[in-house]
C-alpha cells in the first residue's frame, strides 16, 4: 500500500515558519535551476497538480511557477533529504527558471571557493 499525500507531507520538517526548503532540478541534466520556499499546502499543490507551487514570502501568497512568466515548472519525481528538511523537485523546465531570464538562478556570481585537499589514491 503506498502512502497518500498527506503521509508523505506529515514526514517534511518545516521551519518555524512553517517553510520547507525546495531545491528544484531539471530532471534530466540534473541542472539545479532555483531555490523556493513551499509550505504544506505548496508541497501538496506541486505533488498533486504537476506544477511547481511555492509560498511567496516577500508577497504571503502562493505562486504557481509560469502562471505569468509561461516559464512552467513540469513535475517529474520529488524527494525529501535525510533530514526531512529539505525537498528536491524533478522538473522539467520550459524557458528561464530565474525571474532574470537565465536558464537557472545560479549563474550569476561565482564564489571562487578555495579547493580542498586530493583524496588519497
């Protein structure tokens, strides 16, 4: 028997704010594309309707991704860290991802870390 909806949900830890992280993916390039913000309701949304949903934070409203744009969000697969606390979103992607027109949000700056040491042969 597989689990409903609401029991995948119930294993999300929200933050205080009732938020969960949402990394979202293109699901064949495994490109990472954004980062939103979902709570229960958005969760549900995205996993039900096969449209990325997220909760605006800055706006305290729902965003569907594309509504305005045409750049939608197609769900393909989402999963919930080790934690709990964060969710991977499969999509696939049609047009920009970043509300600059960039195929993804993090193209922008590069924050030139400093490379760790080789792994022992």
């Amino acid at each position: 028997m597989s689990e409903t909806v609401d029991e995948r949900i119930a294993r999300v830890t929200f933050t205080g704010d009732g938020l969960v992280a949402a990394i979202i993916q293109q699901w064949d390039t495994r490109e990472v594309l954004m980062l939103g913000w979902m709570d229960a309701e958005a969760l549900r949304r995205t996993l039900t309707e096969g449209r990325v949903t997220f909760w605006s934070r800055s706006r305290q409203e729902y965003w569907r991704k594309g509504d305005t744009s045409g750049n939608i969000q197609l769900v393909r697969g989402a999963r919930l860290d080790c934690d709990g606390d964060a969710v991977l979103v499969e999509v696939e992607q049609v047009g920009p991802a970043c509300h600059t027109g960039t195929r993804t949000c993090f193209d922008a700056d590069d924050l030139e870390a400093t490379r760790g040491p080789e792994l022992p042969a």
